[in-house]
C-alpha cells in the first residue's frame, strides 16, 4: 500500500499550507495531552503509584480538568514585574516550538515547508524558544527565577554546539540540509549508522527540552520552579503547554533524524511516526523517574568538555567514511561504527569520571 | 573586558520544597556561588520546654512525641529514662526489649525519610522518595499495630511500654525483617553507583572529623566523618549491650559518606531487631508507677543514639509532680550549627543537598 502523499495535494498551493498547518497544530496539541498524560502515568507506574485515574478512563482526561481549573484562576502579574516581557515572554516561548514543526515530515508529503536549508532553520528556531523562557525568567522580576533564566541561557549555549555538530554529521552524510531528503537517506535509520551523533543529539535535546538531569532552569527543589515561578493562571498553562511541545518537538526531531521518521512497514506513515515520537518520550521519562539533576557546573563541563569534543570525533569519523569510503557496504560500517562509538563512549566516560573526581575533592 | 557584578540577597525558606519544614536560609549568591548565609530557624517554635513544666511527669510523654515527629519512639525514651532514673523505677526486661525493636525500626523510617528527601533534593523526582516510602509505611504499619496510632506513638511508659505487642506482631515482623534486605538492595542498585548521585555528593559537603568533633555533631553527621562515636556502644543504654553490630563510617566526611553511613545503619538495625526478638523473654511490659508520680528532689541527665543523633534529657525535679525544668539536647540543632561553614563557597545547587544531608527535623530544632 502506498501512504505517500502527493506534493500538489490537494491542488491548490494555498489550500494546501492551511490544510497542512492545521494538520500539524493538531498533531502537536493531541500529542500534548497524550504526553501529560503519560507523563504523569508512567511516572506514577515508576514510582509504583496509581497516578491520575478519575477524570475519564485511564485518567485520559486528566490535562482537560487541569486546563478547566487553571483558566479560572487568577491572572496574577507581580507589581514590580516588566508588564510587556510578562505577558509576551509566553508566547516567545511557545510559538517557535510549533514553527520547528513546519519542517519536519509527518509521513512522506505531510511536511508544511519542505526547505532546502531545513537543519539550519531548526537550529536557529529552537534557540528563539530559549530566548522566551529566558525573558519570562527575568520578567517576573523574582530571583529564583533570575537564576533559572541565566540557567537557561548558559545551558542554550553550550548545547547548541553540539547538538548542531552531531547534525552536520547527518548533513555530510546525505549531502542536503533538507528534511525530507534526511528521511529518504535512512533506508537504515541513522541510529545505526551514527550512533554516537544520536547519543550526543539525544543528551543535547534533553538539555534543550530542559529535562532531567537537566532540569536545572525549573530545578523544584532549589528554586521552586524556576523560570516560572511567579506565572499564574493562563499564561502559566502557556509555558505548561511550551514545555511539553517542546518535548513533543524534541522527541519529533530525534524520530525524524536519526529513527527513520515515518518510514516502516505495512502501518501509515505517521502512525510510524507517532510511535517512534512516544517511544522516545519513553525513555525520556525513563530518565526522569530515575536520574538526578546535575549541578549547573556539571552540566557545563558535560557540554564543552564531554559532548564538544565527542561531536567534532563523530564529524570527523563521518566524514571521512563519506570522503574515502563513499560505497562502504553496510555490513562493514554499521558494526564498525557501533563499535567505535561505543569504545569512544566508555573512554570519554572514563575520562569524565577522573575529572569529577579531580573537581569535586 | 570585566562587568561590574554585584551579590545578590535569596531567601531559601521559610516555605520552599526542600527546607524540610519552615527553615529559612538568607544566602548571599555571587552569580551561584554562595557568599555568606544566614540561617533563620524558630518558625515552629512551641514552647515544648516551658509547657513540660506546666504539665506532669505523665502528661508530658505525648509531648516528647512532638519533638522529632518522624523519630517520635526515640524522643520519647530519654524522657522516659530520665524520669525513671530520678524516681528509681525499675523496667522490666521484656519492656527493654520492646524499646529497642521499636526505637530500631523507628530509626529505619527516619533514616528512610532522610534518605528518601535527601534524593528529592537532589532531584529524583520522587521515585526514591516513594519507593522508601513503601517501606517507611509497611514499619509505620508495624507500629500502628503496636501503639494504634501512625505518628505520634506515644508509647513508652515510667516502668514499661503503653501495652504489649498483640500476637499478630512477631510475625508481621518477621515478615519486614525477612523482605527488608531485598528493598535495601533494590535502593543500592538504584543509587548508590549512580554516576550523576556520585558527582553530586562525593566531595561535596566536606566536614573534617575534627570539626565534627568541635561542633559537638553527632549521628551520621559525626560518623559519617570517620568518628566511630554511637552511644549504643559507647555509652551503652537499656540492653544495647546484649547486641552484636557494627557502626558504619564514612571515611571523608562529604554528603555521600553521610548517606552511605545512613544505609548502612539501617542494615545494622534490621540486625538489632533480629537479635532483639530471638533474645525478648517474656514477661510484664510494665510495672505498675504511682499516677501521681513525685520524683525524688534532684536533677538527671539521659541520652540516647536518636536516628539524628545524640538526643538527651535533662530533667531537673523539685520535688513535686511537675518537672522543675526539662530541657532537650536536640541532635538536629546541634548538626545545624556548622551549615554555615559547610555551605560557604559550595554552589546553590550543593547547598540544598549539603543541607539535606544533615537531616534536620524542624520539630526538633525549634521545640
């Protein structure tokens, strides 16, 4: 059975756009609240609690009822806070995760903006989302907050690098900077082919998606909640819904570049798709139930010194396999690849460890 | 080029997740590097001290309870052996017995509670918290079974115990003894070589025995500096001279020593309680004590290895059927006094760990 859709579907160029986008928008939101709800059953189940269970079955409607209760709560805006930033800094924020979803192919010809320069468009836009998290942890004027926003921004920066570096690995390997074309390379999922690129992409994504162990920008037993401490009511519900699109964007980002996206057999495309996405907020959630936070300085010093390092290795491996081994069947590449990821890891890990022991004591 | 920076003033507390009840640290950060710090601690003042004088000897058990309200047992037994030391009361040896299987299990939930929070804070979210939950329940049912309630126990008595253990008791509690060590492990294996819990708490914290000693610390504060000091060896009280156990330390004194010392001596208590109930004759569980109990004019000072550490009584009598004076040596205030030298230089996220491994109990620090 062939799922692809047409590129001129349905016709009108316009029509189109319109179609697509609603497409995606729902995608995100129903995502959104299948992710709370997960969120918060599956961590229960770890910590073998029931979780949330009366409002629907399974707790389904769980996200509805707390969206109810929190548009009727006060809209609270501290006094000395910075009115504008206070009010816009949501919307900074939430905005750019749903535009990194106009890049990213759902199924074959599901894809709002198929651009040429896809990876770097990503890059910078999921940058813009930190930015607003940034500004709303400084406009509420509050200093648990203040110190979540300068969090934030440290973490942006020093994530960032790597997370582009173990891309342009992919880009080298497919030749093109372009969604659609990455997913058609992956006849075999780049998660083998580049293991250690997925391994640094995935530890930078958690850090972008400020989850555990880098949830340093909310950190709820030092700053209470961080960035967003002093938000209530309505705008409170848009950073809420800002955090989970983002994982919903980051868990999309790690399927669509290194699991295949919606390639796979017999199912739809974008079943495929929705599965490797939750997959992957599986085991994001398998690290939160059971990991500590690092400490700011770890984080950096895991950044620059750990994956910084690891990603300029995995581009340089990449890229002279695509320069002098173009052809290399896979047999050959994809075990040496996994093994020499795997050799690089436990080294560099070994290396890290000496470090903390020689910075902490 | 070189920006003007300047300190800035956070108040951690008094309502914050991780203060532990309403403890309030007033820190002076250098962008998150802490300056100075100030702790501000009395928000759950009571007065315990002055109303024990207001009530009688009798009447002021339950509030010994209140001290420490995740040790309630333990706070109890100073007390207790205070007032029986100044009225020359004699205790059964079966009630001797019962005190200790309760004050070890007692000290199981604390030490779990600790543990449990200080894996909170360190941002865990929960799961630690509630997986030593599960078994801090399963001992509180225990006692539950023992006193009837789930808290506050109130449960010893001048001369014995409230009442005896009912017959579903010794094998509930074998039951916990047998099914205990596989939780201990399961809580090793989740933690204990947990790479990022090691970079948080090796070296961090870092309290030399030497100022350990000088700060009078005591419990898995003190021991966990590599001073072998636990007054159920040292200064052994009831019948901890009849038990065969070791006392963990740690060797550099940082918070995973203090945790390590923590898990450890759960371990060690699961072995007392083993002992404790092969060796428990039988027998009255309490003596009979006159209800309106005039000790004998004098003053006395008790103490025992609370699960903070050494917790006393000193109780002075006139002579009449309320005390004169009653003070407690509350082991968590004494452990506070170096939270400032252990947290100067240290980074906020450190700080928030540091102080959960000294374990305080707010009850027991503003009585």
């Amino acid at each position: 059975m062939d799922w692809s859709i047409s590129p001129d579907w349905p016709g009108n160029f316009w029509l189109r756009l319109i179609i697509i986008a609603v497409i995606l928008i729902a995608f995100v939101m129903s995502s959104v609240i299948m992710f709370i709800w997960m969120e918060r059953r599956v961590i229960a189940r770890i910590q073998s609690r029931l979780g949330p269970n009366r409002a629907g079955p399974f707790g389904l409607l769980q996200a509805f009822a707390d969206t109810i209760k929190i548009l009727t709560k006060e809209d609270i805006v501290p006094t000395l806070a910075d009115k504008v930033l206070f009010w816009a800094a949501p919307a900074i924020a939430f905005v750019p995760t749903l535009m990194i979803m106009a890049v990213i192919p759902l199924m074959n010809g599901l894809q709002l903006a198929d651009l040429n320069v896809g990876v770097l468009y990503i890059a910078a836009i999921s940058a813009v989302s930190a930015i607003g998290i940034f500004l709303s942890g400084i406009a509420g004027n509050n200093k648990y907050s203040l110190v979540g926003a300068i969090r934030e921004i440290a973490q942006l920066i020093s994530f960032e690098i790597p997370m582009v570096l173990a891309l342009a690995g992919l880009v080298i390997a497919c030749g093109s900077m372009s969604l659609s074309k990455i997913v058609e390379a992956q006849s075999i999922p780049f998660i083998l082919l580049q293991p250690l690129g997925f391994v640094i992409f995935m530890v930078a994504i958690l850090a972008e998606i400020n989850r555990t162990p880098f949830d340093l920008v909310e950190a709820d037993s030092e700053l209470t909640c961080g960035f967003n401490t002093e938000y209530s009511g309505m705008k409170f519900a848009l950073l809420y819904l800002t955090e989970y699109s983002e994982a919903v964007v980051g868990s999309a980002l790690i399927t669509a570049f290194f699991l295949g996206a919606w390639r796979g057999p017999i199912l739809p495309g974008i079943l495929w798709f929705t599965i490797k996405m939750f997959a992957v907020f599986m085991f994001i959630l398998w690290l939160r139930g059971t990991l500590p936070r690092l400490r700011i300085d770890q984080s950096m010093r895991l950044a620059w010194k750990g994956l910084l390092p690891l990603s300029m290795f995995n581009l340089f491996i990449v890229s002279l396999q695509t320069v002098f081994f173009p052809d290399l069947a896979l047999w050959i590449s994809i075990p040496a690849y996994i093994i020499i990821s795997v050799i690089i890891i436990i080294l560099w890990a070994m290396f890290m460890r000496k470090e903390r022991q020689s910075s902490n004591a | 080029m070189a920006l003007p920076t300047e300190p800035f003033i956070l108040n951690i507390g008094p309502l914050h997740p991780s203060t532990h009840g309403v403890f309030r640290m007033r820190v002076t950060l250098d962008g998150e590097i802490i300056q100075d710090v100030e702790p501000v601690f009395g928000y759950l003042h009571r007065g315990l001290e002055k109303l024990c004088e207001k009530y009688t000897y009798k009447q002021n058990i339950p509030l010994t309870d209140r001290l420490d309200y995740v040790s309630a047992i333990n706070n109890n037994w100073p007390y207790v052996m205070a007032v029986e030391q100044l009225g020359g009361i004699v205790v059964p040896q079966r009630a001797e017995y019962l005190r200790v299987i309760m004050g070890e299990l007692q000290r199981i939930a604390s030490h779990l509670l600790a543990v449990g929070s200080l894996m909170n804070d360190m941002g865990i979210f929960y799961t630690a918290f509630m997986y030593m939950f599960r078994e801090r329940e399963k001992i509180i049912d225990l006692l539950e079974m023992v006193s009837g309630q789930r808290l506050l126990y109130n449960y010893m008595r001048f001369g014995g115990v409230s009442m005896d253990i009912p017959t579903e008791f010794l094998p509930a509690l074998a039951r916990f003894l047998k099914v205990m060590p596989g939780f201990l492990d399961e809580y090793d294996s989740m933690l204990t070589g947990n790479e990022i819990l090691l970079s948080r708490t090796k070296g961090i914290g870092v309290m030399s025995s030497e100022m350990a000693i000088n700060a009078s610390a005591s419990g898995p504060m003190l021991r966990g500096s590599g001073v072998k000091w636990d007054l159920r060896k040292d200064a052994a009280y009831s019948v901890y001279d009849k038990f065969e156990f070791d006392i963990p330390i740690g060797q550099n004194g940082d918070c995973y020593d203090r945790y390590r010392v923590r898990m450890e001596e759960m371990r060690q208590s699961l072995r007392i309680i083993h002992q404790a109930v092969e060796q428990m004759p039988a027998g009255k569980e309490k003596l009979p004590v006159p209800l309106r109990l005039r000790p004998a004019k004098g003053e006395v000072y008790t103490q025992i290895e609370a699960p903070r550490g050494t917790l006393g009584c000193y109780l002075v009598s006139d002579g009449t059927e309320k005390p004169y004076r009653c003070h407690f040596r509350a082991p968590a205030l004494i452990n506070l006094t170096v939270l400032r030298n252990l947290l100067i230089g240290q980074k906020l996220a450190d700080a928030i760990i540091i102080f959960g491994s000294i374990d305080i109990s707010m009850g027991e620090v503003d009585r």
